[in-house]
C-alpha cells in the first residue's frame, strides 16, 4: 500500500512538475496574436467557428461560451461564437451519409463568410476532420488559428496561427489548451474596457 502512494505521489509531481516547465516555456507571440484577431472580429461582428474532437471538443464548446459570454464587459458584447461540434444532428448526419472526415467541413462551407476565423483544436495536429475543415475556411476567406501540442503535425503548416504548446502529453495540452483559452477570454473582457471608452 505504502508503495503504491509513492508511485501515485510521484505521478502527481511529475506531472504537475510538467505542467509548470510548459507554462514557463509558453510561446506569448501566437496567443497575443489570437486575441488580436478575436477582438478584431468582434469590432467587426465576425463570427468564430470552432472545433475539435472528444477532449478538444469539450474545450471548443467551453471556449464558446467564454468567448462569448465570458468577454462581455461594460455593454460590450462578447464574440459570435459557434462550436460545429455541438450540432450532433448534423455531425451525425455527415458522418453517416458521407465520412467523419468532413463532418465540420460541410457544416462550415454553408455558413462561413471572408473575415470569419475558424479554430481547429488538434493535439495531434492531424485529425483529418480538423484539417479539412481548416482547409474549408482557408478557401472562404476566413483567418485560421490552430491550438495544437508540440508536435503540431499537418495542422501547423496550413493554419494562419499556429498555436503550438511545449508539450506531447495528450492531457497536459488539453489542460493548457483550456487555460489559453481563459487568458483570451480575460484579455479580451479587458479589453472591453478600452473599447467603451471609443
């Protein structure tokens, strides 16, 4: 018993350990330039689409309402935010008649216009639905961001803004992934402040 509490103590600093050492090696330039688009696609009543699978699609669903919600400030609205993984009848339905894969591209390309953003949320960097539905955006004129991990895979290289964690670990991207999302969504009700004095 005795040393089965070492192992888990030691898993929980480890992982913990990992967690700080990402967070104090974190790339600040791709999320200053997020929040930057956000708030730029607020002014201009844009619309965010954003999308992911299992974990990533809790964080997508999380990051709508924060992004909406959660950056309204001082009669400053938040985002227009929609995150294509909370249609199930239409991932379904996609899915079913024609592949997982394009799942959120065929939702995207009825609705996304020029000056949208679409951010796809991948720690592999290469789940085929993501891509194709970043490539969708991408040929409609919308500005891409991808939240991925450190591997980054295909998705680093066809997103206008990469944001590429120093991590591997399945779990500690996401967890950074949701805490990225919260330090935009902070920024962005700041920055309200700013607009309303406009």
């Amino acid at each position: 018993m005795a040393s089965d509490a070492v192992v888990k103590l030691t898993v929980i600093r480890q992982y913990f350990n990992d967690i700080k050492a990402a967070l104090d090696n974190m790339p600040l330039e791709p999320i200053l330039q997020v929040i930057d688009a956000l708030q730029k696609a607020r002014i201009a009543r844009k619309t965010v689409y954003i999308f992911g699978n299992g974990g990533s699609a809790a964080t997508a669903s999380h990051c709508a309402c924060d992004f909406s919600k959660g950056a309204n400030h001082n009669g400053i609205p938040g985002l227009k935010v929609i995150a294509l993984n909370d249609n199930i009848p239409a991932m379904t339905a996609w899915a079913n008649d024609e592949s997982y894969s394009q799942i959120y591209a065929r939702q995207l390309e009825k609705v996304a216009a020029k000056g949208d953003i679409a951010i796809g949320i991948s720690v592999s960097g290469n789940s085929l639905n993501i891509l194709n539905c970043i490539k969708v955006a991408r040929d409609m004129g919308a500005l891409t961001i991808g939240f991925t991990s450190n591997i980054g895979g295909l998705l680093k290289n066809i997103v206008d803004i990469p944001v590429r964690l120093p991590v591997d670990n399945m779990e500690q991207a996401e967890d950074l992934h949701l805490l990225i999302a919260h330090v935009i969504t902070t920024c962005l009700r700041v920055c309200s402040s700013e607009l309303s004095a406009v």
